[in-house]
C-alpha cells in the first residue's frame, strides 16, 4: 500500500511541478492546485499510514497519529484561501496586461496555435 | 497566572483585534478614526515589546502554552532575547512605515489600515512562534497580507510584480509543507525546543528523510530572504510597490533570515549530531554570491527605489554569510547588522517615495530632473542614510560591518568574507554617490515651492535615521544583547518533558 500511496502522491505532484514551470497564470495556478492536492496527502501519510484505526484512543485496537489529520486540515483551509487570491490576482492580472503570461509579455504564444497578438487594449507590452 | 504572564500574546493579539475592530461599521470607512486607531495599536505593540524585552533579559525565556496544553504537544510561544529584539525592530519599523502612510498613501486603496494590522500580527507571530506548524501558519497570515499590500493601489507593474511575488511564495509555501511533513514523519514532534534535543538522538533510519526535510526548509527560508538563486522577485516586488509598503517589507526577508536561525542554527546547529550544521555547506557558496550579484545588480540601479531594493540584496547576502559561519559571534554580529540594516533601508525606501513625490516627471529616476522642493532636509536625510547604508563611521552600518568582519576569524572564511564585504561597501559608495549627486546637484531650475513633504512623512524618516547615530552610542548595551540573543541560539538543547526550555 505504501508503495501505490507514494506513487501517486508523486504522480500529482510531478503534473503539479510541470504545470507551474508553464508560463501562463491559469496553468499555474492549476498546477499550484495539484500540488496542494498532493501536499495534503503527503501531509497525512507523515504519520504512517495505519489500516482501520481510528484517531481517536479506545476506539479501535490500532489507532492512527492524530496530528497529521490536524495538519491536512490546517493545511486545504490555508490552500484553498491561498488559490482563490491567486485566481482573482490572475484575472486581474489577465485585464490590467492585457494577455494571461505570467511576465506579461505577448510574444512567447509560440505553442498556441496561431494566436493573434494581444494589441486589442494597446498594452505596452509589445 | 497574572496579566502579565499573558503578555507574550499581546503582539499577535493587538493587531488580530485592531484589524478586525477596523473592518467593522464604527472604523469602516472613517479614514481618521482608521488612523489613529492603527498609530495607537502600533504605539501599544511597542510597548508591549520592550516590556517582553526587559523580561526576556531579567528572567530567561519565557514559554506561554496556548490554552494550558502541555508541552510539547500543545503549541507554545517562546518569548527569548532574539524574539523580543525583532518584536521591538518591527513595532518600531511599522510605527514608522504607517506614519508614513498616513501622509496619503493610504487613500489609493481600500482596507489598508486593516490588512497593515494583519501584515504586523503575521510577522510578529513568525518572531514569537515556538512550533514549527505553527511557524507555517503566520508565515501564512504574513504573506496573505504581504500580497493584498503589495498590491494597494494597483497599477500595471504592480499587479505584475505581484503575480511573481505571489505564485512564487505559494510553490514556496507549498515546500514548506512538503519539509513539514518530512520533519514530522522523522522526529514525531513539531514543537522546535523539542526537535532541537531530538535530533542528536534520531533513529539513523530517520536521519536521511530528517536532512532532506531540513534541507527543503532552507529553500523556503531561502526564497524569503533572498538567497541566491531564489532573489529574482525582490527588485520588482519592492520597486514597485507603495513607499510605505516597501518600507514594511524591509523586515519581510528578515523573517527568512529569523527562520533560518531557528531552524538551521538552532535544531540542525552543533548539537545536531549527524544533522549537525547541513546548511552551512550550501549558504557558504550562495551566501557569496548573493553578495556578489547584490554588488553587481546595485550598480546597475536605475532609479532610487531598486537602488534601495538592490541595496537589500547586500544586506541579504552579507546576512547569510553570517549564517554560513554559524558562530556565536557571527550570529550576534548578525542580529547587530540586521537591526541596522532593516531600518536604514526602510528609510531609504521612504526617502526615495518623497523624491519621487517632488520630482513630478523625473519620478526617482536616476537622471537629471526638475529640483525636488526641499534639497537641504531631502539631502541631509539621503546623506545620512547612505553613509548608514555603506558603512561609514559615525553610523551603524561601520559598527556592523567591523563585527561581521571581526567573526570571520578563521584564515579561510577572512579570505572570502572580507573582500566582498567590503567591496560590496565599495559599490554602495559609488551608486549612492552618483545617485545623490545626481538627484540633489544636477537639477534643472530653483527649488520649487509646492509639494513638501509633510511633517508625518518627514517624522517618519526622522525616527527610522535616528536609530542609527542610536544604535552606536548605545552599541555597548545593544551589543551585550545581542550576544545574549546568540548564546540562547547556540546553546545546549534541554529535554522539554522535564518542564522548561
């Protein structure tokens, strides 16, 4: 079990790191996502992964590390904050530059497909 | 349990209540009340600095566990020398930068006396933090805050410098917990006194996933206080913000610095066993070279404020070297340098806005202009903030830089440390000299007569300068606390299950 947990955790967060290397805020912002997503469950396995045990003592013969279930939680309310500023920041960012690049820049549209230059609002980016 | 036991609380408490106390219907939009209620939470925050300063010198450190659950489960605040000594530089520095704020700055964008509240309780829960998770949480709340500052205002280069500074410090944040996570599976406690003693007896097997948790916490503190390859978003990011803000940031890479010191020389520090010292093998090569590329890209400054941002990137460097020596004399140099140079660049932020403001056309740019309004006080300010900053006798910064250059004693670090210090003080003589003499002396036309500063901002500057000529008489007292503040770093790890720290 240990072996699938870790493979996945390592799934996410390898399509996390590629999305973040990519230079468009909405893509980043996805990619920050993920690895949230795969931080949390990274998080929970800190404290060993333990098979039908509760957290709670007395419950179940095994019982499983409490914290790391405090520090998830602690963890997606902080992540989701986190990524709903980072969304309205690149919206915001997407009409103050007139184009979605994270360094605002029009020309590198080179792997989108015959995307025509952003000069709708003039920006002074070009 | 008196009052006064609770007193650790009281600089995380203030501003929590202030900030909220501001969003609500008697502050909401009365910009005085706002003010004042903001100048008066400042003035009580200091207050309640010295007060845990003095205790912290006559008593020891103090440890507050919040809500009585007992160490080292529940999560503490530690109140020791080095705590109290940031608590008094930021209330200091935020008394300032708001003054500042209150000259009109404040009125370019909504809620920024509540979010100014936010940004002071997050750093001064970082500085008070005893718990590691918890460590993670302010340094939450100070970047939450930090982005909707940095943005106040708006503006297209600002809203692009935020979109670096932010998507960066959330991977960054994201790091942080990756490193959590392994610290935790590896020694089972979060509560830093506990870790500290923990990890000369870890199990061997942990000992690899501890060093790479360690490891992966040094990146994140590395991002926030500019290390090396991690300082591309710090020129833009305080370029470009508001003048106050930039000012406030000024102990925002401080915090990183903070960090490293009580992760990396106080847990993974001599007593760390098989853990003992892993940083200082990486912030030697980068902590030079931090340095040098602060040197070169200060020279290449084209305005007053990334001047001053670049300026910020020596103080950086110069700070992480002291870290790769991880002496005690280093340490307490460091905590020396680090007091002066936060304040002296806040203040040269918050000069730089005032020319900006009275060249009208020109901005801070470094070019010939129009005469800014008042060149004798204007000037006599710059003078004494760039002396401070380069290093010169009778300021702070030549106090400082003697004590960094006395620590590097050993033949090796003296070779690397010495050179680039002092050319990096080189450097700094050379642009600031062109810069002010461009700025004051290469004017076109006589001083005009609008546009002065106001006495808030001109109060403002004023306090920050002062520190400095203070810093130096004082440097016997400020000196012994320093090393006191170092000693407690670097000292031997005591078991928590047996009571105190």
């Amino acid at each position: 079990m240990e072996i699938l947990y870790a493979i996945c955790v390592g799934a996410i967060t390898t399509g996390g790191i590629f999305l973040i290397l990519r230079g468009y805020t909405f893509a980043v912002v996805l990619g920050l996502t993920l690895l949230s997503y795969a931080v949390n469950l990274f998080l929970f396995a800190s404290g060993r992964l333990v098979i039908n045990g509760a957290a709670i003592l007395g419950e179940s013969e095994t019982y499983a590390d409490p914290l790391p279930q405090a520090l998830v939680l602690t963890a997606i309310v902080i992540g989701f904050a986190m990524t709903a500023f980072a969304l309205i920041l690149a919206l915001r960012a997407r009409s103050d530059l007139a184009n979605d690049q994270v360094d605002g820049k029009t020309e590198i549209h080179d792997d989108l497909p015959n995307k025509v230059g952003d000069n709708r609002q003039g920006g002074t980016n070009k | 349990m008196t009052l006064l036991d609770h007193l650790i609380f009281f600089p995380v408490l203030i501003p929590l209540l202030t900030g909220v106390l501001l969003l609500l219907p008697p502050f909401h939009e009365r910009l005085k009340l706002q003010r004042e209620a903001v100048m008066a939470s400042n003035m009580a925050i200091l207050i309640v600095a010295i007060l845990l300063l003095i205790k912290s010198v006559g008593e020891g450190p103090q440890i507050y566990m919040m809500g009585d659950w007992q160490a080292p489960f529940g999560i503490s605040l530690v109140n020791d020398v080095l705590a109290s000594v940031m608590l008094v530089l930021t209330a200091i520095l935020a008394l300032a930068a708001h003054l500042y704020a209150c000259a009109g700055e404040d009125k370019a964008g909504a809620f920024f006396h509540p979010i100014f509240m936010f940004q002071v309780m997050g750093i001064n829960g970082a500085f008070l933090t005893g718990d590691i998770f918890n460590l993670f949480v302010f340094f939450e709340i100070l970047l939450i805050a930090s982005y909707s500052l940095l943005i106040h205002g708006g503006g297209k280069q600002r809203t692009q410098a935020a979109v670096h500074y932010v998507l960066l410090n959330l991977a960054g944040s994201t790091f942080f917990l990756f490193g959590l996570g392994m610290i935790y599976a590896a020694f089972g406690t979060l509560n830093m006194a506990d870790m500290s003693y923990k990890a000369a007896q870890l199990d061997p097997q942990n000992i690899e996933l501890a060093k790479s948790g360690g490891l992966l916490l040094l990146i994140v503190f590395g991002l926030k206080a500019a290390l090396l390859p991690l300082h591309f978003w710090l020129p833009k990011t305080y370029a470009h913000t508001s003048t106050p803000v930039a000012a406030l940031f000024a102990i925002m890479t401080k915090v990183g610095i903070y960090s490293i010191w009580r992760v990396h020389t106080a847990i993974f520090g001599e007593f760390g066993g098989e853990l003992a010292n892993i940083a200082s093998a990486w912030l030697w090569p980068l902590g030079l070279l931090t340095l040098g590329a602060g040197i070169i890209a200060v020279l290449a400054s084209q305005t007053l404020k990334m001047l001053a941002a670049n300026l910020v990137i020596i103080s950086a460097g110069t700070l992480l070297i002291t870290l790769a020596m991880n002496t005690q004399q280093a340490t307490a140099a460091g905590l020396y340098y680090l007091i002066h140079s936060t304040l002296l660049s806040a203040a040269m932020f918050l000069i730089a806005g005032v020319v900006q403001e009275q060249r009208s056309q020109a901005q801070d740019r470094l070019v010939r202009g129009r005469a800014i309004s008042q060149p004798m006080l204007i000037g006599s300010f710059f003078f004494i903030a760039a002396l401070g900053l380069i290093g010169m006798p009778p300021f702070s910064g030549f106090v400082g830089k003697i004590l960094i250059l006395q620590s590097a004693n050993s033949a090796l670090a003296a070779s690397f440390v010495w050179p680039l210090l002092l050319i990096s003080g080189l450097a700094a003589m050379l642009i600031l000299s062109r810069a002010g003499s461009t700025l004051f002396w290469r004017v076109s036309g006589p001083a005009p007569q609008e546009n002065k500063a106001s006495p808030l901002q001109v109060t403002a500057i004023v306090i920050l300068l002062a520190c400095s000529p203070l810093m130096v008489i004082f440097g016997a007292p400020l000196t012994e606390l320093t090393e006191m503040a170092a000693a407690e770093l670097h000292k031997v790890p005591v078991a928590i299950v047996e009571g105190t720290l």
